[in-house]
C-alpha cells in the first residue's frame, strides 16, 4: 500500500543551519498495516509524514501510494486519498463553520468527481453524517448545526478522525493525535481510532510518546533516531516485547539510550 524507498530531506542546506531530517528512509506497509512511530523530538517523525502527504518534495527517493507513484504529486491532489490528524485540535476543522458543514467540506474534498465538489449535501447525505457521528458516542449527532469552535478538544479530535475517514482513505496519519487531551479523552479517542481503523482496514502510520500504547496499537512498532528507522518489529516477537525490551532494542539499533523524557516518563 505504501513504498518509500531512500527518502531524503536536508533542511537549510549548505548554511550553518543545515539538518538532515530524512536519510534515505525505505518503508513498506501492506494493505490494513496499523504500524505505530515513537522517537526523540527531532527523530523526523513529523518529518517523514510531511513527505508522505507531499507537504514538501524529497530531495532523494519515492513515494508509492496505492501503486501510484505521488513523489511529485501536490499536497492538495494526495489530501484526497491520505487523512491526517495532528496534535493540535485546533487543526483539521473550521471552527466558524458547524459540525454539518466541516462533514460536508470533508465529504465532497474526498469526491472522486472534482465536480462533485461544487455540489449541494442532500438529505441522505445529512442522515449518513449522523450515523456516522453516533458511532462516535458523544452527542454530537444531536449538534450538527452547531459551530465546531464551541466543542470540546476530544470532540473535536474525534470530529477529525470521522471526518479523515467517512470516506476510507488509502493512508491514514496520526500525529500524536491524543497528546494535548486529558487520559480519559485521551483513551475514548484512541478507542474510536481502534474501531474506525478496525472497521475499514484502513493502512495506518501513528505517532506516539506512549510505549504502551506503542505495543499494543495495531500490528508494527517503529523507532526513528536522527531521521532513520532504526527499528521496525512485528509479529510474535512484538507481542512478547515490553517497554523494557523496546528501549534495548532501540539502543542496539541508534546505538544510543533513548533520552526523551516524555517518553520515558509516559
């Protein structure tokens, strides 16, 4: 489903500020891969997924979507096919716009027909918002014409993430998506990702600073260190792997300890 093969991105290059952010980064996920991301701030975490959803062009490598090839395919044009979400609720939504109009702008953004764009939300449109919004368990289907900005963080998170996936993308990124919520809207939050990446099999890259949550998310845990993936493990030996062994097999991998108290302390 997605292929990067030696991605690279400098920074600045040739001043005194130059950073290699990226350094020639390969990944493959397969179709329903749920693979969760830890790594120091500055690891290139954010980085890689800006490169993914074309927020800037590789200096070096590929990006493959789908089979397709979107190197060099602008953001906007991979927005329809790739949902994201950020750390800030803030982002991701038009606070001035109601519930029904953020779902409609998301709706029709995701329309393979670029003129369905310009098109009106019908009635049927409306009762499948709803639906979709009770999944969610927050009353907010009882709030459609209400304006986004009124709402709480997690409900505005939780607006994000149907709003990224009513229309199943091929790649779904979260970014920390839960670290700006208290735990218990935290953790309602990332029961609902559960079930929505669950629900549609929906290929997913998540970061986190939670090395629980790391382990038990999805099917795949990957560490990046100074914009490398230094470890990527699955399977049976990640099921029996605990936090303890997490931070080991990353000092084998970066050849250094993980100094990242957030991490450390979550």
């Amino acid at each position: 489903m997605l292929k990067l093969e030696g991605v690279s991105k400098t920074f600045y290059p040739g001043t005194v500020n130059e950073k290699r952010a990226l350094n020639k980064v390969s990944l493959h996920l397969a179709p329903g891969d749920f693979a969760t991301v830890v790594g120091s701030n500055g690891a290139g975490k954010s980085t890689l997924f800006n490169a993914i959803s074309g927020v800037f062009y590789a200096d070096e490598g590929s990006v493959v979507l789908g089979g397709e090839d979107v190197t060099f395919k602008p953001e906007y044009r991979r927005s329809r096919e790739i949902g994201r979400l950020f750390q800030d609720p803030m982002k991701g939504t038009a606070p001035h716009m109601t519930i029904e109009e953020n779902l409609s702008l998301a709706y029709l953004r995701t329309a393979k027909n670029q003129n369905a764009f310009f098109a009106r939300v019908g009635k049927k449109d409306r009762d499948f918002f709803r639906e979709q919004l009770a999944v969610l368990d927050m009353g907010l289907e009882d709030r459609m014409s209400q304006p986004v900005g009124l709402l709480s963080g997690g409900q505005r998170q939780a607006l994000t993430l149907m709003m990224a996936t009513m229309v199943p993308p091929k790649l779904l990124l979260l970014d920390e998506h839960t670290a700006a919520l208290d735990p218990a809207t935290a953790e309602k939050v990332l029961d609902i990702t559960r079930r929505v990446v669950q629900q549609h099999k929906i290929t997913t890259l998540m970061v986190t600073h939670n090395m629980k949550n790391a382990l038990e998310l999805g099917n795949r845990t990957l560490m990046m260190d100074s914009g490398r993936i230094v470890l990527d493990i699955s399977g049976e030996k990640r099921e029996k792997m605990t936090v303890t062994d997490l931070l080991e097999q990353f000092k084998a991998g970066a050849g250094k300890d993980l100094d990242n108290d957030r991490i450390l302390l979550s």
